[in-house]
C-alpha cells in the first residue's frame, strides 16, 4: 500500500520469496515529501525484526541504537521490492544523461543485516527508464518506470501486473 499526504509519503507491504531459503516479510518505509526517508521497518515473518531510523542527511540508527557503519547512506535498499529504487529517483530528479552516485543502506534478507551499497543511477529517459548499477557487484538492470517514478519493469526479477 502506497499513501502520500502533506506529511510524506508511506509504503508498506508483505513479500514472500521461494529461492533457497524461502521467507516471508513485512515492511514499512516511511518518507519525507521530498523523498527522503525517515524510517524502515522489517520483520520476518515468524522471525526477528528491527526499525532503521535517518535523519535524512545520513545518520542511522537501529531501535534506538546509531550505526555508524551506515553513516552517508540516504536510501534504504531492501532486496525483495523495487520501491527502494523510487526513492533515489524521485529524490535526485536526473535529466537524460546524467548519473548521480548515492550510498544506500542495503537490507540483506532473510539474514536482516544491513551494509553500506555505493550504487549508481543514470537517467537514461526520463520519467521512463534509469540504468541502476550497484557499485561493488558489476550488476547493472536498466529499470522502467511510470510517471510517478514508480517501478514497472525491473528485468529477471520484477514486472508490475
């Protein structure tokens, strides 16, 4: 579910994932209006759980604890939805041919450990399609997207119905 008012907008749902350790999972990311998030919330189902919290300007912390180690990191990025991926686009508002560089606080699942992910994202048509490239890994997807900046097409692992 997708909700958006004057106070920002908020996104949560349930994923379940069959590959090799099949799990189920809830989440919560809660945005500023200007896309910047303000907290995460993870629980596997019948598993742990935690809540990320940001200032918006990289400082984290996880139930009330800092994390230093996520010190810069802007964006959450939780493997099991494309939705993390909006949020670097709506927030850096790329024209065709530009590229902006981000670190994103990346939720590793089911394990629900959290590591810094420098990532790239390059507009390669706006409002339709961004190259988005997570630095360490050499893995790159061309990503499609609606008007709002959502996420239609993410090749080999998502297609919105």
């Amino acid at each position: 579910m997708l909700r958006q008012d004057s106070g920002g907008i908020s996104a949560e749902s349930v994923a379940v994932s069959a590959d090799h350790a099949p799990f189920a999972v809830h989440y919560r990311i809660a945005c500023r209006p200007d896309w910047r998030t303000r907290e995460v919330e993870v629980g596997l189902v019948g598993g742990g759980r935690f809540l990320l919290e940001t200032d918006g300007v990289g400082n984290w912390s996880k139930d009330g604890v800092p994390v230093p180690d996520l010190t810069g990191a802007l964006d959450p990025d939780l493997t099991v939805t494309p939705f993390t991926n909006t949020l670097p686009i709506r927030r850096l508002r790329l024209k065709p041919g530009e590229s902006a560089e981000i670190v994103a606080a990346f939720i590793e699942l089911p394990e629900l450990t959290i590591v810094k992910s420098p990532q790239r994202y390059t507009c390669l048509d706006e409002g339709r399609r961004y190259l988005y490239e997570p630095l360490a890994s050499g893995f790159r997807r061309e990503i499609d997207i609606d008007g709002e900046g959502l996420v239609i097409t993410y090749p080999d692992f998502w297609q919105r119905i």
